[in-house]
C-alpha cells in the first residue's frame, strides 16, 4: 500500500522532497517496518513524496512512526 510524504513545505523543491522520503524510509526501518521503496510523483507542480509499505496491515504503524519522526504521511 502507498503512503504519501507531504513535502516539508507546499513549494518544495525536488531535492527536499527526496530527502524527505528518505529520511522517511530510515524512519521506517528503523521501526522494522518493510517496504517496497519510495520516490517522487508530481501533480499540477506540486512534488509529493510515495512510499510503498510492504504489509497492508503496517500501514498504520508506519503514519503514526512517521508522524513521530515529524513527518505528516498518509494513505495514498
């Protein structure tokens, strides 16, 4: 299942968004949860980060881990 990364701020640039992702994904391993990878979609100039969660049933864990670390995620 994808979880979407709000970037760090609406304007964003790409470089942000990516390290936002990654930071994302540390996050994420560090709390055992699995995934499948993350990256980058944009739509209408707007960058959002994705990343894939392995087990449908971690995906609760990972937003509340995520938003934990400070990072607002969702399911996408």
């Amino acid at each position: 299942m994808r979880i979407l990364i709000e970037p760090p701020r609406p304007t964003a640039e790409v470089h942000l968004v990516i390290d936002q992702v990654r930071r994302a994904l540390d996050v994420l391993d560090a709390a055992s949860i699995k995934t499948e990878g993350g990256g980058t979609i944009e739509s209408d100039g707007i960058v959002t980060g994705v990343i894939v969660v392995k087990l449908d049933e971690d995906v609760a864990k990972a937003i509340a881990v995520l938003a934990q670390a400070g990072i607002t995620a969702s399911i996408g």
